[in-house]
C-alpha cells in the first residue's frame, strides 16, 4: 500500500507540477523564487531548483538533529525521479498543444495541477518512504515543531521563497512567475494537504520513522 501511494504520489506530482508550468498561469512558490532570481542572474532556472533542494536536505538534517545518511539518498533519488517525470509530462502537454488552451482553460490547469500536488504530497508524506527535501521537511517541521497542523507546516515552508521573491521584486522592479496558480497555492496547499489526508485514502496514515521521534 505504502508503495502503491509513493508511486502514485510520485506520477501526480509530476503531472501537476506540469500542469501549472504549461499553463503559464503560476507555478509554486520554489519554482517562481527560481524564475525570479533566473531573470537577475541568467543562472538556469534548473540550477537554482537544484541548489534549493541540496539546501532542503541540508536543513532537513539539521532540523531532525542528527545526520541520517539513508534520508540523504532517498531524498536524492527522489530529486533525479521527479524531474525526469516533470521534463516527461511537460513535453507531452506541449506535444498535446496544452499551452495554446484558452485563458479560462489555463486557469483551470494551473488550479487543477495545484489539487493535483497537493494530493500527491498527502500520499507520500504519509507512506514516508521516499519524498522531495522539500516536502520532507514540510513534514518534519508540522510533526516535530508545528503540533502535527499542515496549514502551519506549509507557511513556514514558504517563508525562505517569498522572501526571495519580495527581495528580487525590490531589485527589478518587476515580479515573474507570480499569477493566480502561485496565490492558490500559497493559499491552499496546507488545506489542500490536511484535506487529502482526511479524504483521500484515510487508511493510509503517516508512516512515521521512529528515529524521527515525531511523536
């Protein structure tokens, strides 16, 4: 069962993120930190999604207190997975013409791939096996220091890039990669999540690691 959540967590995600990329209309908030400081530096966007991930496992291990090795790998493989399925599921929507779609469809898209991540990381948060830094350590810090509340997990998670918005924003005058997909889920996501945890295969409960000492 865990399995079956962490692949199908893993597919979702993949094709949600796809789905705000190719509808043009917001992404999440890394990935817009990413554009933004892409448009200062001329740094390749794919650069700084890596460097923000190394900085997630970084501070994951910090965050649990201790260096847990196995955490590094897995936490790595799961980087190379999902951007190989994220490169996968854009092509085809481009490949589908998706991006040619209506505003009011695009819209829609990008609401529906916001769901869509949401969703996924509900599963493989709660299979524990495998996951992205980042939403590790979403899940580290609503078990370990925010009274189990998703809502709050996801706000703190998000403090870092919208401080790196807000600062690039100061810099050009200009914000990019903000629209109502990004509002959605900076919004919604902890709701998003809490809600799919409730919903959305309710047997499938978290999978806590027992060094973690979550509880």
């Amino acid at each position: 069962m865990r399995i079956i959540a962490l692949i199908a967590g893993l597919i979702i995600n993949a094709t949600g993120n796809a789905f705000t990329i190719i509808s043009g209309e917001g992404s999440g908030i890394w990935t817009a930190s990413a554009v933004n400081l892409h448009m200062i530096t001329h740094v390749q966007i794919g650069i700084f999604i890596l460097g923000f991930g190394i900085f997630n496992i970084i501070a994951n291990q910090i965050l649990i207190r201790r260096l847990d090795v196995i955490r590094i790998i897995q936490e790595l493989i799961y980087i190379f997975c999902f951007s190989y399925l994220i490169d996968f599921m854009t092509a085809l929507f481009r490949q589908l013409h998706f991006q040619d779609a209506s505003l009011p469809i695009r819209i829609l898209m990008a609401l529906l791939g916001v769901n869509l991540f949401c969703l996924a990381i509900s599963l493989y948060q709660r299979a524990n096996l495998f996951m992205h830094p980042n939403d590790d350590m979403s899940n580290i810090l609503r078990f370990k220091y925010c009274h189990k509340s998703a809502v709050v997990a996801q706000f703190l998670d998000m403090v870092i890039p919208i401080i790196i918005i807000i600062a690039c924003t100061i810099y050009q005058g200009k914000v990019y990669a903000i629209n109502i997909g990004t509002v959605y889920s900076v919004l919604g996501n902890g709701i998003l999540i809490a809600t799919a945890d409730k919903y959305v295969f309710p047997k499938l409960v978290h999978n806590f690691n027992p060094r973690d000492h979550f509880d």
